[in-house]
C-alpha cells in the first residue's frame, strides 16, 4: 500500500512537473505571437500612413481627376468599418484546443523556453505563494 502511493505520488510530481514545462512553454509561444503581432500592427499603420499620403500627394498634383476609384480598390479602416457595421464581429483567442482534453498524445514541450520576469516595480511584497514557487 505505501509503496502504491509513493509510486502515485512520483507519478503525480512527474505530471506536475509535465504541466509546467507545458504551460511555460505556451507563455513563450504565447510572447512570440504578442511580438509577431506587434511587428505587424506597427507596419499595417506605415502602410496606412504611405497610402493616405500617396492619395493626398495625387490630389494635389491634379486636382481635377476623381481620385475616389482608389479608395474603391484600396479601403481604409474606417470605410470598411461603415460598410460591414451590420456585420457581427468574432472575439477571443484562435488558440489551439488542449492535447490532453482532446485526446491525442501531449506534444514535447522545449523546458529550454526564454522566460522573462515580470516586474513589481511600483507593487507590494509579494505573499501567500503556494509551497515550492519562487517569487
């Protein structure tokens, strides 16, 4: 009997330990998507800034052409907006579902991830960490 629980017990620590190298693993992945999408972000907004000074930069060269074919081809944020305000609009996040609730083997997990403290700076001490975690 004590040895059956021992052998739960390391059983459990194995998976515990399992999960943690899952979930850090998934933070960084996490991170590097929040990187990628800030890239992004940054360079639809100079491409935005490129095209509405390219469209005023023609206006101004020859004012007398219609120049609103333009933007029939190339929508701003704002004209797509007005036009799908009926449209109903789809949140939260496209992760993956998890491998262990969907049945199929868990996937090796990189435990090498990059991880990053977060800072406290400005916040109280930091209390009541359940037992074996670092602050």
């Amino acid at each position: 009997m004590e040895n059956t629980l021992k052998s739960a017990e390391a059983a459990v620590r194995g998976q515990e330990a399992r999960h943690k190298a899952d979930i850090n693993a998934r933070d960084a992945e996490l991170e590097k998507l929040k990187e990628e999408n800030w890239d992004l972000l940054a360079k639809n907004r100079d491409l935005e800034l490129r095209r509405t000074k390219i469209i005023a930069e023609l206006k101004v060269r020859d004012p007398s052409k219609d120049w609103s074919w333009v933007n029939d081809i190339f929508p701003n944020d704002e004209e797509e907006g007005e036009k799908e305000e009926g449209a109903k609009e789809i949140g939260g996040d496209s992760l993956q579902e998890d491998p262990i609730m969907d049945g199929s083997p868990p996937q090796q997990v990189d435990t090498e991830a990059n991880i990053h403290s977060i800072s406290s700076e400005g916040r109280g001490p930091i209390r009541d960490l359940p037992s074996g975690q670092d602050a």
